[in-house]
C-alpha cells in the first residue's frame, strides 16, 4: 500500500521532534512517569487522545516504579508518613511497592478512570489491586464517588525472584485512560474530570542476574538545616552486579529534577563513580547534604539522576540505573531576624520573644544611637508583610519609625526601625518600655501564625531635677534597692553615669562602697563632654562595681555604692546605686567516681564518693551513708550493695582550701572523706540500673553546719550487669487471633516486617523478628530463609529472653517475666517454659517441631505445574495455596500453647489464622 508522501513526512517530523524536545529544561519531577518510549508517545498524540499531559487533579502518588529482584525493601503507602511510604527493613532498592490513585477535587456522582495493562515481563512481576479491601486482579476500571486520600484505590507491584537471565524488554506499563464522570443517575455528564487523562504508571524491574548497577535507597528523610535538624544529610550506594572487563564510570546529577533547581533543596558528592574489575562489588557512596531554602514549603521530594554508564566494556556501557528519590524536610521557621545597634543578632519564631539591651533617656541626648535595631523576615513571603510600631512609653519616647514593609524581594534584608528618647516632666526614675509591631499580609502565615517579639527598651530619667542620672541597657537590673546589680563572688556589674545636657567641663563625682568585704569601686567617676551622652565599656563615666570574693558560706549580701555632691561645672548629687553579691562558697563539695558491676570487687567495678567541707567549722561534723531503699518488684530494688562505712567525720578544721573547693577537685583534698560502694549481685538480666546512695548530715552545734542550709547531696551510681544481654519477647496482638501462613513474597521477613509494625504499648525499643522458620532446601522461588542457630536465626546462646506483652517492670524483665535461657545452640526447650508466651490456647506460626527443628507437613499438596520445590510450611511462608490450583492449601507448622508451661505443634492449613512470636535482636 502507498503512503501520502505528505503525511509520511509528517508523521517523521513528529516523530523526531517528540526524539528531540521531549523536555526543554532537561529537568523531571520526582513523581513524573519518564520511562514511556516514542512508540507511546506516537500513539497518543496520532491516536484517540487529545493530549500527551496527564491531570493533576487526580493523584498517583508513585508514577514510576523501580523494583530490583533481589530488593530488599517492602514498600506501601503511607500518607502520613514523610515519604509517604512505610518501609520494611533493607536498603537495596523495592521488591514489593504500592501505588495509590484518587481524585483531588470534590465532584459529585461518580468519576470512572479506565485501567490497561501491558506487561511485557509476564510472571516475573505479580500486580493487584490492594486497597481497599482484599486483594484482587487488577481491574478494567477504577470508580470513585469521593475525593481525598481516604478515597484511594492502590495498586502492588511484587517482582518474582527467577535465577535466570532475561532479555530487557519495554517496562510494565498501568495506562489510566481517559476520565469519565457520570451523575448521580449514572449518567454521563461534564465536571472537572471530564476528558481528562489521569496519568500512566510504569513498572521497570532490575535482573540481577545480568550485568547491572545496584543502586540503593536514600539512608533516611533529610532535614534542612537548623538548630533543631538531626539528619541533615543522607546518603545512598551504588555498585555493579558483575565484574567488568573494563573501567565503568557514571554521573551523579543532583539538579536533574526541577525541585532541586540551583541545588536550592540539597547538593550530592561526589558526582562522578568509577568501578574497576577489583572494586566493582564494593558499594561507593553518595552523600546527598539538604538546603535550606528560606521557604515554609513542607515535605520537598526530588530525584537525583544517577546517570548512563560509560565503558569500553559492552555490556556495561549505556546502561541506565535506577534514580534516586531524596526526601527533605522543611525545618525553616517563620519569624523575624534583628540586630542591635551594636551588630550583635538574634531571631524569633512563630511564638515570638523579648529582645533587650536597648537604652534611651528622657534628655534625648543619647538620640538613636543606642536604640536602633534592624528587622527582616526569616522565611519568604507570598504577600507583601507590613510592620505597624507602637510603644508603651507613653511620653517617653518617640517612634521614628512607624512601618516597615517587606516583600517578596525584600524580605532578606534588613531595614532600620528608630525610636528616641523624650521629657516626660517627671522625676520617677528610670523605666522600661517596650515597641512591638504588628504585621499585617495576605501571607497567613506572617498574617496569623506568627507571633510577633516586643523589643524593652530601658528610659534614663535625666530631666527634671536629675542632672546627673546613672543609666544602662534594658535586660539589666535598674541598679535600685529593689532590683539591685548582681554577680557572684570575685564577678563584675557596671552603670553609667550621664548628664542632662552638655556640661562646659568636666564634672567628678566622688564614689564610696558601704561594704568593702562585698565589693569595691572607683573612687570618683567623671562625665566630661565627651561621654556625658555615652555608654561604652572605656569611658570614664562608667562606675565599675567588683564583687569580692570571700572564703565564707555568707549567702547573698547587698550593699550600696554612695555617690556625693559632684564638683565641677555641675554640682549635683546623683542617686545611690544598690548591688548584691551571691556566694560561690558550698556547705559541702561531693566528688562521684566510678560505677559499680554485679558479682565484681575490682578497683574498675568501685564507685567512690568523696566529700568536702566548704566552710570552716568548728565543731566535729558527720555524714550518714547509706543505699536508698526501694520497693521490690522495682528496677533499682536489690542493686546497692555494700558500703566501705555508714559514717563519715570531718573533724574541726576541715575546710578545704580555695583551689579545691569544688565538686571537682574535691577529690585533691587531703581533707576529704571518702566512702566506696560495690554494687550487689542478682541472677537475672536486667542491664545496667542505676540506684542512690543518701548522704545525710546529722544534727551538729556547730555555728554553720548547723544550720538546715548545711545539705549535701544524693549520689547516683549505676550497677552494670553481669549476666548475658536480656531480649523482650511479645505475641502480636492486632489482627487478632493472628495471621495467615502468606506473610508477603518476603516470607519469614514479611513475619519480621508484621513484628516491628504492631508492637504493643511498652514493649522495648529495637527491631524484631519473628520466632518463625523456613527451611527451602535451597528452592530458588523462596526469597528468604531461617534456620534454627543458622541463616538468619533470632536467638543468642546464653541470652535471657523474657516476656513483654505490655509495660511496666514486673510485667516486660528478666526478672520478673523471664520465658527461657537460650542454650549453648541459640535454643530452648519449648516444653518446659517458665511462663507461657501468651494465654494458653494460643496458637503461633513458627515452622518447627517442639525440638525446635524445621517441620515438614504430611497434608502438603504436590502443586503440580508450579514449579514449587519445598511447599512446606506455606512454602517458606509466601503461599496459602497452589498458585494455578487455588482450592488446594498449603500447610505450615503452629504452636499451641498447651498449658502455662508447654506447648504442643502441629501442621495446620495455610489458609488459617495465627499470631507471631516477636523476638528483640
């Protein structure tokens, strides 16, 4: 048949320019779907669909999915989750994934989207339906009749483990069609959906049975960074299959996806890989570091690149491993950033603040130049954010700047906000008063949630009658006699003394200390014209106030700096100054050391407690020593043991001198007393476990130690246990009464992923694996195994295993719900327990006999044409039935729990529902 030339060249210009721009930027998103070749992209636009671009009113939460034959991650949706996604255990890319599709907007009546499959992979890859309800094929059509996440209808992908290599076809393609949205009636009608194309899902999976690149999953969610951020980084690994003829070299590109353009979301290092023949299996890794962007822009999900091999070696040249999804946390916090006049800085956030050190006075000779600060925002805006001023001065002060406005340009720089001092016609001393703003915006977030700071701004009566008025910054105590200067022993605190107004000459005046074994100060202080309006640390007119350090226990003492009648070109006598020193001595210094082990008297496995006197007494002093008690079935109960004495006596004079007087060094002194402690010895595993040894002063006439301020402290001391770790057991509980013997295509790690995800209130931190058995004989349908004390076992020899069904000592320790002791081969008798798992009747899947050996079931069916080995034990936990004939079931070995003690096993049908033994590792 001939073709129009015409269209024929048509058809070839499409063809090429669909080759050649599939996407000007060279940038994705990470949810894009961008494994479809030109044969679909040909078909859709020549063919009965309008347009190549899918709707994003309707959300597919994974467009493509990656999944690697001998991956290791069970991956389901979670839409609560930061990634969206619950993850099993493992790095090494997906061997189970679920997608999820629902619409965005409201609608009524109900909305169809067709369902195609293509898949070119045939039974390497399994697909269903499997959410809601149970799951079922795939079907032709998707209808909802609601909208929103709880909606959603999710598909799993689960690649099938063949020990083959196979040739590389097309992915496994799921085309959602064309929407149609009907009434309530079920007629068709128009709507937001109707016409449009939900967008296509593809599945691509990695044979690992071929040259190839493994690449892993990103470590963890990234946080950007801030002073509360943990995980500002993550990292992934890369390495080859096989070993190559040749050098194998590929790119690292972190900007590929348009989230990330200009490395706004993170930067990843290195960007180039190299493997050789020697280094080929050896994973290299890549550390992708997050960014922070200034934005409130929640949870940022982008795509690194990790790009097409290059080598001399032909198999390994151009092959295109599988991207990287990163997850980053948004940790920027909306607020405001200020600084001082004196360039010192700060921040607030949502919940505000108070900022001080700011001073004005009421002569307005300092004007501005210690009141001044300077605002921007924190995050960037989406609407211009304007600040309102106002002050609580009254006729203090005056706002020289009423507004600020900050866009979405501005919005990272800083803009200057005044206020002066102003006569108030009034001699009431100083006071503070603060400025705020309120902001208003469009942006709700600058608008409503943020709370806005208050900056307290400290007022200096110099008018009136006070020609001399000592004066500081906001934040600092007025300096009267009832907010006095305060510093402890050997500390300093400082004022300045200002004037009124320019004075002709220089003005001193006279300086005196009432209590010199307290703190001193200058004889004079001068205000000259220079300083008269200045508070800076070298100026002359600043009165520095030195707290004397003593050797007494005298607590906090006040006293006063008096001023006289100044001489010079003023003659006025300013206020007093009012100040209090703190005492830096201690009844008492106690120096810890050590910690104690059950069953051990070492130097290393003491603890020793010396004690000091800080001040000098006069009268013998004594200490009463002794293990705090506590009630038993507690954890500290039994852990104190022995004390080297009960009493400890510090004759008179006992008083350490200065350089050891402190918890520190008091273990220097030849003064000291000392008591050592071992700990005691129990027969049961319950880690370390800290416990208090009372020191108590008893009643003395001494003229100090007698007083009831004369206390020391409580000394707590850990016991470090000496029996081998103990590990929490718990019987799962939701889904009650259990599970069936199909526990994913991950088998016994499908048991351990149902462990660490319905684990009970209390129950110890840790992962956990299920006390369950798969012995394939080598079966290469299996993915995982587990042999008692072999590949992949949950017991230690010697550890101590006990009960954790809920929380609270008595009812999760070894000491208290202790099940059994693993022997010398990582077993127990399960016939003779100390306690029973869970309630009697119970029954458990665990694979084995009662001698804990791998079972095999006489019910088992052939399975004839499957292709399946071992079938026992629901053929390594993966199968309820014969995959081509469903009516004939698989069995697996149970526990019951026969009695408080015991249990019995047996086979039972694969079909049937049991709980899980969960063991901490």
């Amino acid at each position: 048949m001939k073709i129009n030339q015409s269209l024929f060249t048509t058809i070839l210009v499409l063809i090429l320019s669909l080759v050649s721009f599939q996407n000007c930027s060279g940038q994705v998103s990470a949810g894009d779907t961008f494994l479809f070749g030109v044969s679909e992209r040909f078909d859709r636009l020549l063919g009965n669909e309008a347009t190549v671009a899918c709707s994003s009113d309707v959300t597919v939460s994974t467009k493509a999915v990656y999944l690697e034959e001998d991956g290791d991650v069970t991956a389901a949706f979670n839409a609560s989750s930061d990634s969206g996604l619950t993850l099993s255990a493992g790095q090494w890319g997906y061997s189970t994934f679920e997608t999820c599709i629902y619409p965005n907007s409201p609608f009524s009546g109900s909305l169809d989207i067709p369902v195609s499959v293509t898949n070119n992979y045939g039974s390497r890859v399994t697909s269903v339906k499997s959410f809601p309800g149970a799951e079922v094929a795939i079907p032709t059509k998707l209808t909802f009749t609601s909208n929103g996440v709880t909606e959603r209808q999710c598909f799993k992908f689960t690649v099938v483990q063949d020990a083959i290599r196979n040739p590389v076809v097309d992915p496994m393609t799921v085309a959602l069609g064309t929407m149609v949205q009907k009434d309530a009636g079920g007629k068709e009608t128009s709507g937001t959906y109707s016409g449009k194309d939900a967008c296509d899902i593809s599945v691509k999976i990695d044979d690992d049975e071929a040259p190839g690149v493994r690449v892993s999953n990103i470590s963890r969610v990234m946080e950007e960074p801030s002073p509360s951020a943990t995980a500002t980084n993550g990292t992934f690994q890369i390495r080859l299959r096989t070993a190559p003829t040749a050098n194998v070299s590929m790119t690292i590109n972190d900007t590929y996806d348009a989230v990330n353009a200009g490395n706004r979301e993170g930067t990843a290092s290195p960007k180039t890989l190299t493997f050789t023949n020697a280094n080929f299996a050896t994973p290299q890794t890549v550390t992708v570091t997050s960014v922070d962007d200034l934005e409130i822009d929640g949870v940022k999900v982008y795509t690194v690149e990790v790009g097409t091999t290059s080598s001399a070696d032909s198999e390994y040249n151009g092959i295109k491993p599988r991207n990287v999804v990163v997850y980053n946390r948004d940790q920027s916090v909306p607020g405001y950033a200020y600084m001082r006049f004196d360039t010192t800085t700060g921040t607030t956030g949502t919940a505000g603040g108070a900022v001080t050190r700011f001073a004005t006075d009421e002569s307005n000779q300092l004007g501005t130049k210690y009141s001044n600060f300077q605002l921007k925002l924190r995050t960037k805006p989406t609407s211009n954010v304007t600040l309102t001023f106002s002050s609580t001065c009254g006729n203090k002060c005056t706002i020289l700047t009423p507004s600020l406005t900050f866009t979405s340009t501005n919005w990272n720089d800083y803009q200057t906000f005044q206020v002066e001092g102003k006569s108030d016609s009034a001699n009431s001393g100083n006071a503070d008063y603060t400025v705020s703003f309120v902001a208003s915006s469009a942006d709700a977030t600058y608008n409503t949630t943020v709370a806005e700071p208050t900056f307290t701004v400290r007022s200096c009566d110099n008018d009136g009658a006070h020609l001399l008025q000592p004066c500081n910054f906001s934040g600092s105590p007025f300096g009267t006699s009832g907010n006095r200067l305060s510093a402890t022993e050997g500390g300093s605190t400082h004022i300045w003394m200002i004037a009124q107004s320019n004075p002709s000459s220089d003005v001193t005046i006279g300086l005196t200390s009432t209590d010199t074994s307290e703190g001193t100060v200058p004889a004079t202080v001068t205000v000259s014209s220079a300083n008269y309006n200045f508070m800076e640390s070298g100026g002359t007119n600043r009165i520095l106030l030195s707290h004397a350090d003593d050797n007494e226990v005298d607590g906090s003492v006040g006293w006063e700096v008096t001023t006289a009648l100044s001489t010079g070109a003023v003659a006025y006598n300013p206020i007093d100054i009012y100040a209090t020193t703190t005492d830096n001595e201690a009844y008492f210094y106690v120096s810890k050391l050590g910690s104690t082990k059950e069953g051990s008297s070492t130097a290393a496995d003491t603890a020793t407690i010396h004690v000091c006197l800080g001040a000098q007494n006069t009268e013998t002093i004594t200490v009463s020593v002794a293990c705090a008690t506590y009630g038993a079935g507690t954890a500290a109960f039994g852990e104190c043991g022995t004390l080297s004495t009960a009493t400890l006596t510090f004759p008179a004079g006992s008083r350490v001198a200065d350089a050891d007087a402190s918890d520190s060094n008091c273990a220097n002194s030849s003064l000291k007393q000392t008591v050592t402690v071992l700990g005691a010895d129990d027969n049961f595993a319950d880690g370390s476990q800290d416990y208090t040894v009372n020191l108590t002063k008893n009643a003395n006439t001494d003229g100090v130690y007698s007083s009831g301020a004369a206390t020391l402290s409580n000394q707590t001391i850990t016991n470090r246990d000496d029996e081998p770790a103990g590990k929490a057991v718990f019987v799962t509980t939701s889904g009650a009464p259990g599970y069936n013997g199909e526990m994913t295509a991950q088998g016994v790690f499908g048991a351990d992923d149902t462990c660490n995800n319905n684990k009970p209130g209390g129950v110890p931190t840790g992962t956990y694996k299920a006390l369950i058995v798969s012995n394939s004989g080598g079966d290469p349908t299996i993915a995982n195994n587990r042999i008692p004390n072999g590949t992949n076992w949950v017991l230690t020899a010697g550890y101590h295993y006990y009960r954790c069904n809920t929380s609270g000592y008595t009812n999760c320790s070894d000491e208290h719900s202790q099940l059994f002791i693993a022997n010398g081969s990582a077993g127990f008798d399960p016939t003779n327990l100390q306690r029973e798992f869970s309630s009697v009747g119970h029954e458990y899947w665990t694979g084995m006999t009662n001698a804990l050996a791998p079972a095999t079931q006489a019910s088992t069916p052939a399975c004839t044409g499957d292709g399946l080995t071992y079938r026992h034990n629901c053929h390594g936990f993966t199968y309820q039935n014969c995959p081509s004939t469903p009516a004939s079931f698989l069995y697996g070995q149970s526990w019951s729990m026969a009695s408080t003690t015991s249990i019995t096993s047996q086979e039972s049908i694969c079909s049937a529902n049991k709980r899980l033994i969960c063991v901490q590792q």
